[in-house]
C-alpha cells in the first residue's frame, strides 16, 4: 500500500487565493502543502487593481512593502480616460472624450492632508487605511507571493502536481495527487481548502456556479511596444472610440503592465470584447487591430500571449462542504470592473487562515471554520453585485459616446459636431457625456466597497446598534467599531514609532484588546480569559494627546482614534486576528467583566457546552 502523507491542511490552486493563505497559515504556524497543477504561476496579465483592505491584510503578513516597491505609483494610476486614438493626424483623432480620478490616487500619497467631511475623496482614501491602493499585473504579483510562500513553507510549495481524486473521509479528507513525471503521492489532510479557479474541488462537490454566463467575450492581449510619446503619464487605463471602431464595447481598453510605469512602460494589455457569437481573435490579427485601434500603423508591436476568455457573473451555491472549503475563483467569478476579484480572493484566505489555525490546535471548536462561509460568501455576493452593475454601467457610456456599429460616415458627423468647440450642441454632448462619465465613480472611487463590508452573522457577538447608513454610491467609508465590521484605521504613536490601529493585532494569530486608562478591568480580565482559554491576547491602551504616555501605551497624536472608536472613557473593543472587531464594550464596568469575556470568547469560538461535541 502507498505511503500515506499527513498534513494539517492541503491548499489545491497556486494563485492569489492560495499564496496567499499559505503565507497566511505559515505565520499562524500551521502545516500545509500547496499543489498547483501548472508549472508555474500565471503568465496573463489580470487582476492588476488591489485595494486598500487588501494592502493592510498585505502589511499585516509582511507582503505589502515588495508590492508597493514593484506597483504602479499613485500619481501613476491615478485616471481613466476615454480617448479617440493615440496617434494620427486627423481631425478626430487624439481627442479626449472624457476623464476619471481614480481610487484617491490624483494627489499622490502624502499622509498629514487636511480633511474634509464634504470634500477631497483623495484625501478620504489617505484617512481611512494605512496604504494607498496599489496597480500590480497578476504576472508580477503572483511571483512575489510564491517567493514569500516559499521562504516560508521551504519544500512544501508544489507546481506541476494535479489533483487526480480526493474523498472526505468524516476526519479527514483523502487527497491523491500526481505530478508532470506521473509520481503519485497521497495524502490525508484535515482539512481539503480549493483555491483552484473552480476547476477540480467545486465541480467534484457538485457546487454549483449560480449566476448569468456567457455575458461577453473578451480577447486579452500581452505586448511590448514603445508608447513613450503618445501615452498621458497619469493614465492607469485608457478607453477608446472612434468613428471606426463602432460602438464603444466593440472598440478596445488598454493598460500599462511595467515593469517601468506610466509612458515608459515596457509591457501593455488591450482588451477587447466581442459578442458572444464572434469567432476568436486570431494571433496574426491581433497586431495589425492593436495597431488600428490606435491609429499608429507603423508601431513595432512584439505579441506576448493573447487569451480569450468569458466574462460572467457566478456565486458558489455554497462554500463548505464537510471538512472543504473553495475560495477565490473557485467561489465567485465577474466582470473586472471594480477590481474586485484579486481581492475577495485574498480576503477570502485572510478570513479562514485564522480560523483554520484555532481549530487545529483545539483553541476552538469547528463551528469556527463553519462561519467561513456565513461571513464570506454575502461578501462574495456583494462583490459579484457591484461588478456586474458597473460593468453594465459602461454601456450607458457607450451610449453617451453615441457610435453606431457599421455607421462610419455617421459617426464622423457625430464626433464632428462633438468636438466642436463653436457649437452649442457640441458643448452640451461632451458636458452631458463627462456627466454620465462622472457616475462612474461608483467603480473608481467605490471606497465604501473596499472598507465598508459588514459580515451579517458569524464570530462575532453582535451589541445591538445599527450599521451606520451608507451611501449609496460607495464613495463615502463610514468608520465603525460596530462588531462585525473592519476595525477602523487611525495612526498612533509608541516610543517615537507610527503604528497603524490595523497593525495591533500582528501575524500570528492574537486577538487584541484595545482600550483606554479607564479599562483597567476589563485588561484583568482578557487576560485571565485569554490565559485559561490559551488563546493569543494583545492589551492595546490608547491615550489622548497631552495626557502623557505610560509604558505598553499608544499615543492618539491627531484625535483620530477618539473621533472612530465608538465607545467612550473605559469601553473595550475586541479584534478578532483578521482586525474584524468581534465584541464591544460602549462603556467601562466593574460588574462582572471576567465573564463577560468568558462568554465573549465562548461564543466567538464556538466553545458553549453545545458546541462540546464538534471540538
């Protein structure tokens, strides 16, 4: 009989899910193996945008600062832009159709910038998170989290290796794997984690992908050219529409991959979308279109890869089965607008990891893991949602450019009279147009979207208040120590040293108990609790400037904290490891605060005489 490996958990997919989690799980020191059954990671250059939330889980794991060396810098990526070409000499060629800020990145990333409640989204994107978002092309990220898996997890990394069959067993799961020399290995972990695009793990639970398909085609293009001289150096993504190309979906988008950024890029993206009917873009095509599209005949384009893929709206039917779990692609694919996919995926592994990592070492039962699917998949649904709207949202656009497919000579008249600047109809289409252009903030400046989640139910201990009221734009992040929601981000200062609040809880799994000089009992108690139920506690003590600072406590230098936190003079707040806020105190107490927390802790991981059995 075959040797049979055991391991603590197996990872199946070796993209930004699953790197991700193994970075995650190697801090919580918890064993695993990945298997990815390609030979390395991926060569297309997607998923490029990724989000605040995601750079804080980045800088909590020791990734962020390899991705921001290599990423796009603000000023770099910090507008879309509707344009006609970027070359020629005609009348209609190099106009520009209209403009969008993105992401708060117009005004760099200066980090002391006077606030304003009505005012600057820049400045709102800056306040509310430690990192700016960042720009970095899957085929450039991909690579920085494998280097960290790697290091991480020596040995344990493997490409080239398939999943050929796997059974969950009640205890565990039986997972038989084959390598590109037919070596077959098996294994039998505790837990069986599916990061695989959904194409081994789901299909064979018989999950289904619930959802519209088939929306559109898309053929991506990978190429080097030099478009020093034509591109704006601001530009993170650039539209295009012409009398020529029709209507604006047939036309094409295109983005700078680096690894140098704005003009200067080395490597480009076209997109371009076809109906669903179309046969597949050629590669001996794809040049000369590229070329058209942009009005430069003459320009040496080298071809990198091109790719035609399908773009949908599908949510998981469920995300657990047993002692499996899919994330990432696996569990929702749609639309690249938003830029929401590298980053549910991340966000995914960042809410398992911890769990995984408590029910393993018996610190909680498994009605822990359990509540990976309660919390997550409505932020899946959530994310599918917002893509999908903005996503359509680009046809009111294209409306509101105004081309017809097949209208050539109309469409000149149209752009003529457009771009003239003695015609009163021309002023009022391109003001209407910038207009229409200025609602897509609900997917450029979305910052509610990337902060502003709430899980509805799961490990937390809910207190009884409203979630605040949303905008219905997403544009404006409301921070919230309601539990259930992101702790909020505020600097503070400890021995000369900023800090961010989202960097209290650390790597390796603690909770942390954040409070004041008032809470002195409710620190007591944390930490007898946290002592007799082995779990990891960090004691947080945040002062208000010019009180003076005592030792183990943080400075509010600005009163940022004090205008967040929610509670008042001797409440507490307790972060769960993924800086989700899991309980809250409004005030101080003496009555009773050891179990108060005993329960807090209980219900958080499922440690209630009921739950005795699943531990």
């Amino acid at each position: 009989m075959a040797e049979i490996i055991d391991v603590s958990v197996l990872i199946v997919g070796g993209g930004s899910c699953g790197l991700s989690l193994s970075c995650f799980l190697s801090n919580l020191n918890v064993e695993h193996i990945l298997v990815e059954a390609h030979e390395g990671t991926s060569i297309l250059p997607k998923a490029h945008v990724i989000n605040q939330r995601t750079m804080e889980i980045f800088r909590q794991h020791g990734i962020a600062d390899a991705i921001v060396e290599q990423g796009t810098p603000p000023r770099q990526m910090s507008q879309i832009i509707w344009q006609t070409s970027l070359g020629g000499n005609g009348s209609l060629d190099r106009k520009i159709l209209g403009t969008h800020d993105t992401w708060g990145c117009k005004f760099g990333t200066e980090r002391y910038t006077t606030y304003q409640q009505d005012g600057c989204i820049n400045d709102m994107y800056r306040r509310d998170a430690p990192l700016m978002p960042s720009n970095l092309p899957l085929l450039r990220s991909e690579p920085i989290l494998r280097a960290i898996a790697e290091k991480r997890n020596p040995g344990k990394i493997f490409y080239s290796h398939k999943v050929t069959d796997f059974k969950d067993e009640g205890k565990h799961v039986i997972v038989h794997v084959e390598n590109k020399d037919g070596k077959k290995s098996t294994y039998r972990s505790r837990y069986l984690v599916g990061a695989d695009g959904g194409k081994t793990i789901g299909p064979k639970l018989g999950i289904e992908m619930e959802g519209p398909k088939q929306l559109r085609n898309v053929v991506s293009t990978h190429f080097k050219a030099d478009l020093s001289q034509y591109w704006d150096d601001r530009t993170c993504i650039a539209h295009f529409a012409n009398p020529e190309g029709g209507a604006l979906f047939r036309s094409g988008s295109m983005l700078p991959l680096g690894p140098t950024w704005g003009r200067h890029s080395e490597e480009w993206q076209m997109h371009f979308s076809q109906g669903v009917n179309d046969p597949p873009l050629a590669r001996e095509d794809a040049a000369s279109r590229i070329r058209a599209l942009l009005k430069l005949p003459d320009l040496d384009v080298e071809l990198l890869t091109i790719s035609n893929w399908v773009q949908e709206r599908v949510l998981a039917s469920r995300y657990q089965q047993g002692r499996i779990f899919i994330g990432g692609d696996a569990a929702h694919r749609h639309p690249p607008t938003t830029g929401l996919g590298l980053n549910t995926a991340v966000q995914d592994a960042h809410n398992l990891a911890w769990k995984l990592s408590y029910v393993l070492t018996g610190k909680a039962s498994t009605k822990l893991v359990n509540t990976y699917e309660l919390e997550r998949r409505p932020i899946g649904k959530r994310n599918c949602d917002w893509a999908f709207f903005t996503w359509k949202r680009h046809a009111i656009i294209g409306a509101a450019i105004g081309l017809q497919p097949d209208q050539i000579e109309a469409n000149k008249m149209h752009f003529t009279s457009m771009f003239d600047e003695s015609s009163e109809i021309g002023q009022a289409t391109r003001a209407s147009l910038q207009h229409v252009i200025d609602g897509q903030v609900v997917e450029f400046g979305s910052h509610d979207m990337d902060l502003g989640f709430i899980y509805p139910e799961g490990a937390f201990v809910p207190d009884g208040t409203d979630s605040p009221s949303s905008d219905p734009t997403r544009q404006k992040y409301t921070p919230t120590t309601r539990p259930g929601h992101r702790l909020p981000h505020a600097w503070l200062e400890r021995n000369g040293i900023s800090y961010s609040t989202t960097d209290l809880v650390g790597p390796e799994g603690d909770f942390a108990l954040i409070t004041d000089r008032q809470g002195t009992s409710w620190i007591e108690a944390a930490r007898k609790v946290a002592k007799a139920k082995g779990v990891g506690l960090r004691v947080i003590q945040i002062t208000e400037p010019y009180r003076g600072v005592e030792k183990d406590e943080y400075l509010d230098p600005d009163a940022h904290w004090a205008e967040v936190k929610g509670i008042g003079n001797g409440g507490a707040i307790l972060v769960r490891p993924d800086n989700i806020i899991a309980w809250r105190s409004i005030q101080r107490t003496e009555n009773g605060p050891h179990e108060t927390l005993s329960n807090v802790f209980d219900t958080i991981l499922g440690l209630h005489p009921m739950a005795n059995g699943d531990h």
